[in-house]
C-alpha cells in the first residue's frame, strides 16, 4: 500500500498529551532523590516519555507505558503520578 493510499484512511479518535511528574516519597535506590524526580508525558497511543532530572539526567521512552514504568520505578507506591493538566480527567 503506498503512502498516498494510507492517508486517505480516516483519523481515528485519539485523546490529547498528558504531562506529568514522577513524585517520589522515598528514594530507595539512593541516586534520584525524593520530591518531583521526572517529568513525563503520556502521548495520545499510551506511549510515555520520561525525562529525569538532576545530574544524571536522562530521557526514556515506555512503549508499553505508565504500566511498564511504575513496575519498574513504582517500587512499591514509594513514587506516584501526579498529573499537571488538573483541568483534564485522570
């Protein structure tokens, strides 16, 4: 199918970005720190953007999303999403 023919599909619904801290209440790897540790971006198809801050800044990407990242850096309810759009549902 050429390019011409794939655009030609209507758009599907999609919701809008949804920005995002990290906030972490105990820090149990002894390297992020506690308070706002990320900040992130939950994209229209689920995928998340994550930027760390501080000295080893880094920025990673969760195909899988919010799901995937807290099951990795969640550690046990210890860090939390808080959501900066407070005027759009959760």
């Amino acid at each position: 199918m050429d390019v011409d023919a794939q655009l030609e599909h209507p758009a599907r619904s999609v919701a809008d970005p949804r920005r995002f801290v990290l906030r972490r209440s105990v820090d149990v790897s002894g390297v992020s720190g506690t308070g706002d540790v990320a900040e992130g971006v939950e994209w229209s198809d689920g995928t998340v953007a994550l930027r760390w801050r501080g000295k080893w800044a880094t920025t990673v990407v969760w195909d899988y999303g919010l799901d995937a990242l807290l099951a990795v850096h969640g550690h046990n309810g210890s860090t939390v999403v808080q959501w900066l759009d407070a005027d759009r549902p959760a």
